[in-house]
C-alpha cells in the first residue's frame, strides 16, 4: 500500500486578473505483488513527480508489514 498527501498552491497574476489554483488532499494505492518481497531492504526515492519503489523478491513464507521512508 503506498500512501501520502498531496498540496499544491499556484499564484499568478496578469493584468487585472489575479488566479490562485490550490488542491490538497491524501491518496492511497494498494498495488497486489506476483511475489513475496523483502520489506526490510525495500527502498523508495520520489524525484520530479515520479515515486520509485525498489523490492527485492524473498523466499516464500509468512507475508510481514512494515514502512519505508522515502528519501
């Protein structure tokens, strides 16, 4: 499951017209995995609006949860 909050605020001004756009908000997505994977070694970068998460496959057994910080 991967989830956070979104904020964006935009200001510009042209003439006599001013506008100010702004949205918020939190989001959750629950992607299903073919495999189980190693959350212990799990990594997660977000860079220019793109969030990549890193899994490594694991032995199969009992699934375990856990949060990971994105950098």
């Amino acid at each position: 499951m991967i989830s956070g909050e979104k904020r964006f605020e935009l200001e510009t001004s042209q003439g006599r017209w001013r506008v100010m756009q702004c949205a918020y908000g939190s989001f959750r997505r629950t992607v299903p995995l073919p495999a189980a994977v190693k959350s212990d070694s799990a990594k997660a970068t977000y860079k220019n609006g793109v969030l990549r998460v890193e899994l490594a496959k694991a032995n199969p057994g009992s699934p375990k949860g856990g949060k990971i910080t994105v950098e």
